[in-house]
C-alpha cells in the first residue's frame, strides 16, 4: 500500500469553461468536433490546475499519509498537496485502527498543524485530513483570467502546428493571466 493516498470524495461535474465558449472562442459553428473540443477542455484544465498547484472548482479531498512532517519547532504537521479553503476534519489511526479526530488542529498555508496529541499511530496512512480546495465555487465564478488561459490551451491544443503560439508561450503566460493569490506556491 502506498504511503500517500488523494481521494477525491465530492468533485464539481461542471468545467470552467464550456464546451459552447470554446466553441465561440475557435469560431467553431459545427459539431464534428465536439467531443475532442470536449476532451481538450479536461486537459486544459488539468495543465492549470498542475500550474497552479490548486483546483479551480471546489472539491473536497481525502489526503491519506503514513508520515507526518516536523517544523523548525518540532511541531509535527501534515503537508497537503492543495491549499485548503477549508479543513473539514483531521483524522489519526491508532493501532488498533481506531479513528482519533482531533480537534485542535490548525493549518498555515498547506500546513495542517496536528497539535498535542498521545496517539501512537498505525503503520499505513494514519493520518488523514480532509479538506476543501478551490478557487472558485462553480463554473460561473472561475476568475475571467482563468477562463481565457484554458480557452488558449484549448485552441493550441485544437490547432496544433498551425497556431501562432507555441504551448511553451502559452504556459509561459498563464503567469501573466493568473492573479498570483489565486496560486499555491507554499
């Protein structure tokens, strides 16, 4: 079993952007490409949020680890792999594989702090916490500079050899676009 685990226990089925403003944006009028245009869309928006190192629509997740991290002050925390919007519980299995919620746990950045506690842990993925992630809550909220760097993925994508940019450029802008609270570089 691995010593790392991220599930995602409840995902927004709607992207960021639609399959219509792609559509608009390539000037597109007919359906023979709707399905790649579709696919494109999810791979645009999984390079994002790769970018990014954050979900764009709130998700809630599952992180699973067998090892706790320690602080310049011996203060032992779980490393996420999001920023949380929020932490929704904090979880340590004991050896006899009894689930321990604490309740004073706290987080700085992608840093869940897990605080005093005398639980001796089992020797696979302990210690869960899971937490919500997220820029914006649905489709319709998603930043405007986000939706137009997805939409110039997607028509690089689409376009292939034939387009003025090349995805270095377009990756390379994505900084440019994005407002950089919007990202998790912690």
């Amino acid at each position: 079993m691995s010593n790392i685990e991220i599930n995602i226990v409840t995902d927004s089925s709607e992207l960021p952007v639609t399959l219509a403003e792609a559509k608009a944006w390539l000037k597109i009028d007919h359906t023979e490409d709707d399905t790649t245009l579709s696919d494109l869309i999810k791979s645009s928006v999984a390079t994002v949020e790769s970018y990014i190192k954050n979900p764009i629509i709130t998700k809630t997740i599952l992180y699973k680890t067998s090892y706790p991290k320690y602080d310049e002050y011996g203060e032992e925390y779980v490393h996420l792999p999001y920023t949380p919007t929020a932490v929704n519980s904090v979880k340590i299995y004991d050896e006899k594989n009894i689930a321990n919620t604490l309740t004073t746990s706290s987080n700085f950045g992608k840093k869940v702090l897990l605080g005093n506690h005398y639980i001796e842990p089992r020797n696979n993925q302990a210690y869960q916490v899971e937490f919500t992630a997220g820029i914006a809550a649905d489709a319709a909220n998603t930043p405007e500079d986000i939706k137009m760097v997805i939409k110039e993925l997607v028509s690089y994508f689409f376009e292939g050899d034939c387009c003025d940019k090349t995805l270095r450029q377009i990756l390379g802008t994505i900084a440019g676009y994005v407002n950089y609270d919007q990202c998790a570089f912690i």
